[in-house]
C-alpha cells in the first residue's frame, strides 16, 4: 500500500536544496576565482555552464517554495 503524500516539510526540504546548491555554486566560483589561470579553457567553460543550470535549479526551488507556502 502507498504511503499518503505528506508535504508538511517539502518547504523545508526545499530550502535544504536551494543552500546545497548555494554552496556549490559559490564552491565552484571560488574555484575558478583561484585557479582560472591554471585551467584548461573547456574546463572552465563546463563549470560555467554548471553553475549556470545550478542557478536555473535555485530559481526553480524558490518558486516552488513560494508555491508550498501558499499551499
């Protein structure tokens, strides 16, 4: 038998991923602030565009944060 959908912490939940994302994202940027001299050129650009979906990812835990509020 399923388990009821319980969404009483999905906000929680969310914010749990939009500060790990954070953490990468900025992770990253440090990274490439330290050591975009010492790469190479298709490195920095898949990191780049990593944190590029990170922060569609973000955007995307926020609205649907907003839409559990609301809920």
């Amino acid at each position: 038998m399923a388990k009821p959908d319980n969404r009483a912490d999905n906000e929680v939940h969310l914010q749990e991923h939009i500060n790990h994302t954070l953490s990468k994202l900025h992770a990253a940027e440090d990274y490439l602030d330290e050591h975009a001299d010492e790469i190479k050129a298709d490195e920095k650009q898949a990191i780049e565009a990593k944190n590029d979906r990170r922060k569609e990812s973000i955007d995307y835990f926020i609205a649907e944060k907003k839409d559990e509020a609301r809920d």
